[in-house]
C-alpha cells in the first residue's frame, strides 16, 4: 500500500520563495519575485507572490500578481471590498462604468512604476492566516484550497512557517497522479 502524501512532500521551503519585508516597496518585491524566478529548477511553475514578513521575521502577508497590479492604482481603496462587487454578479457596462467614473488607470506607465518604487509592501499586502501543518495530508490541503479559494497555503511547523503550497504543485501532482496511475 502507497503512503499518502503529506503536505511537506509538495511545499516549496521559504528559502525557495521570495520573502519581503512589510517596510520594503512594490519595486523590492518585484525584485525579489523575479530573484526567485531565476532560482526555481527547470519545470517547476513559475511563482505568483511573494511572502511579507514583520520586523520580527514572521510571515503576514503576501502580494501576488493581481495585488501588485492593485496597488499602483491607489482609487481602488475608495472602490471598497471588490471581491463583495465581483461576486455580486456585476455587469462588462457597470465594470466599465466603475472604470470611468473612478478614472481608473489612467495614468502612463512611467507613472505607475513610480510609484511601485514608492508604495510599501504593507499597504498593498494581502494578511495571510491560511495555513496547514507540514505533516497534514495532502487531502487536508485539498479541501484547505477549496474552502479558502486560495492559490496558497503557508505551510507551518508547529508556530513557525517552514513553507509555502501552491496550488499549482498540488495540481500537477493529483494531474500526473489521475493520468498516469488511475
């Protein structure tokens, strides 16, 4: 009989991932995602945030992508809680609508990257408190990512965050698996 897996088994370790500080820019993060790009192995996916840590050295946030791409459009903060509007079945003429009276991303790009160089991490951070324990079984995480909606999970050894599960490992893992073996 096959062992399952365990969450430790897919993790990526923190040292593989890029971590910022919550006092450090967009521009830092930006640079630490792309730092850690370059250091993944050949064939693993490319990673989609980066990890904030407090003075102290603990993990509280992360910014992916689309909170990168947010945060240089600081109208969005007046817009309120946009999951709540996007879930709501909005319309393409009320987004749009949305967009114009906001004036939305109106602004050149030089402008925009400016103020990546500005912007701190902690403003634009999403808090994280999702997490599963090391020795959790993959099912565990499963149902973890889907009650959550999350495209990761901060993996924790007791207290301490020991690394990270995406959900694009876990995938390729129950893909190949549902493939090659069922």
């Amino acid at each position: 009989m096959q062992k399952q897996k365990q969450v430790k088994d897919l993790m990526l370790p923190l040292e593989e991932y890029g971590v910022v500080s919550e006092t450090d820019t967009l521009y830092d993060a930006l640079m630490k995602l792309d730092l850690a790009q370059k250091r993944l192995a050949p064939g693993k996916f490319k990673h989609r945030a980066v990890l904030v840590a407090d003075a102290d050295g603990g993990i509280v946030g992360k910014i992916g992508h689309l909170g990168f791409l947010k945060a240089l459009e600081p109208k969005y903060r007046s817009i309120g809680n946009l999951g709540v509007l996007s879930k709501a079945g909005m319309d393409k003429v009320f987004l749009q609508s949305m967009m114009d009276f906001h004036q939305l991303f109106k602004e050149d790009l030089a402008t925009l990257c400016k103020r990546a160089k500005l912007k701190s991490v902690k403003e634009a951070m999403h808090p994280v408190e999702e997490h599963v324990a090391e020795d959790a079984p993959l099912s565990e995480a499963l149902h973890l990512f889907i009650m959550w909606q999350s495209l990761s999970l901060l993996v924790v050894r007791g207290e301490a965050v020991v690394g990270i599960l995406r959900l694009s490992d876990v995938f390729q893992y129950m893909f190949d698996h549902m493939v090659h073996e069922c």
